[in-house]
C-alpha cells in the first residue's frame, strides 16, 4: 500500500488542529445517538470520546499503528471494565470515518495539491479504522471474558466460604437456597480444599438455610461422605426446623459418622483447640 507522504500528513495535522472544534462539531452531527451519551459515559467510565476521538485521528494521519493498537486495547479495557455499550462504541468511530473523509475532501479542495491522492488517503483511513475496531473488540471481549470468569470465581468462593479455625478444623458457613449449581460448587470446593488444607473436621452451618430440596439433601450426604472417605469428620450444627422436617419427610437418615450439634458455638467449644 503506497504511503502518503510525511509533508502531507504533517500539513493535514496542522489543517485538522486548525479546525479542530469544526471537526467536533460535525462529528457530533454524525453521531446522532452518542451526543447524548458523551456526559453519562465520562461520568460511568471517565472516557471523554471527544478527546479520544482526536487522538485517534492524529494517530490515523500519522500512520501510527503501534499507538493506535495500544490505544485500543486500552479503550477495549476501559469499556469492557465499565460494562459500556460497544453498539455506542461501533457508532462513534463510524461517525469518525465519515468525518475524516468530510474533512479530507475539503483539505483537498482548499489546498488545491493535484498531486494529493484522495483516494489512496481514503483507503488508509478506512484500514486503520477498521484495524483500529479490530483490536478494540479483540480487547474488549477478551478483557470481558476475564471479569466475567473472575466474578464467578468470586461468586463460586462468597457462596461456598470455608474459613480455617486452625491447623486441623475449619467452618463452612452455609446461607441462603442451596439449589443444583451450589452443590455441584461446594462439592468440588469441600473436597479440594478438605485435600489441600488437610482438614480433619469441617463443621458445616447450616443456620442460614431455609430451604433445601429432597436432591440437594442426598448430595450433600454425598458430599458428607467423601469428606469422610479423605479422612475429614464432618459436623452439621444449625439445623432448623425446616429443613428437618424435609429431612424426615423424606425418611432420610444420617449416617453414624454424621455428627449433628444444635448451634456453631457448641461446636467451636467441643471441637477447636488453640
């Protein structure tokens, strides 16, 4: 692809600083459903798009694809950690495109350089823009992706917290609905934390939980179990009534190795040792 030359651009530059505010004008004349967005995304995500739009455009003119790489993972970033919407995003640098061109063709018609190729600057500014969405959206859904994955884990963690009360024992207290998804999570958090702490008693609280179905009740007996297959005690304190009564409704008995205490201070006095 044939380069325009380093006179150009630097003339061009000089032309846009020139008329920089007639160029924010007419962009946000293009950007119809942005130009009532611009304050709202300053405030969520501190992005002035005005600002970020001229230093996009200085980075186009000037051919430089290393800043303008960076700059859109950066911008990728900054959008995705803020939750911004890309449609926003998407019609903002479309209306940058076309007001590049806008501002091409009058620098061609007020300079009157015969020898300017229009047409070979309009093909390096629409490359650029795109290699510049390019990048912005590679950023941002790869950045998204990993928040996306570090909530959950965080979720996974809140909904499962196994707090060590000393080299030996630790409590897993449990609050709120315990449905298909959480148990599937605290099995796989019990046992792998049970191995690598080497826990020998985990007293489980279940003071918090209300309700609980007759599946959820046998994995978590399944659970019970494989802690005590990796040499790990398990004592229920909490019980309510509840989720007793579902208990024998359902004519599910503990196994011996079960060890039941009405409330998590009896526990902690029987069971941890300074």
């Amino acid at each position: 692809m044939q380069s325009i030359t380093y006179e150009d651009s630097f003339q061009f530059i000089e032309f846009f600083e020139a008329n920089i505010q007639v160029f924010t004008d007419t962009l946000l004349k293009e950007a119809v459903n942005v130009k009532d967005k611009i304050y709202e995304i300053l405030r969520v995500g501190n992005i002035d798009l005005v600002t970020n739009a001229q230093t996009l455009v200085v980075y186009i003119i000037e051919e430089n694809d290393q800043d303008l790489h960076a700059f859109a993972e950066q911008e990728g970033i900054a959008w995705a950690t803020h939750s911004l919407a890309i449609s926003f995003k998407l019609e903002w640098v479309q209306a940058i495109r076309r007001t590049l061109w806008m501002f091409f063709q009058k620098y061609t018609e007020e300079s009157n350089d015969k020898d300017f190729n229009f047409f070979e600057m309009e093909k390096q500014i629409n490359n650029r823009v795109d290699y510049f969405l390019n990048s912005f959206f590679i950023s941002y859904t790869k950045y998204k992706d990993s928040l996306i994955k570090a909530q959950r884990e965080l979720v996974e963690n809140l909904s499962v917290p196994i707090i060590p009360i000393n080299h030996s024992v630790s409590i897993l207290p449990l609050i709120g609905a315990i449905d298909a998804q959480r148990t599937e999570i605290l099995e796989d958090k019990v046992l792998s934390v049970i191995s690598e702490m080497r826990i020998q008693t985990l007293i489980m609280d279940l003071s918090g939980v209300a309700e609980i179905r007759r599946e959820e009740v046998y994995r978590l007996i399944q659970i019970i179990d494989g802690a005590s297959l990796m040499g790990c005690n398990t004592v229920i304190t909490g019980l309510r009534k509840e989720v007793v009564r579902k208990v024998t409704e359902l004519g599910i008995k503990l196994g011996e190795e079960i060890k039941t205490l009405g409330t998590l201070q009896q526990a902690l006095g029987k069971y941890f040792i300074a």
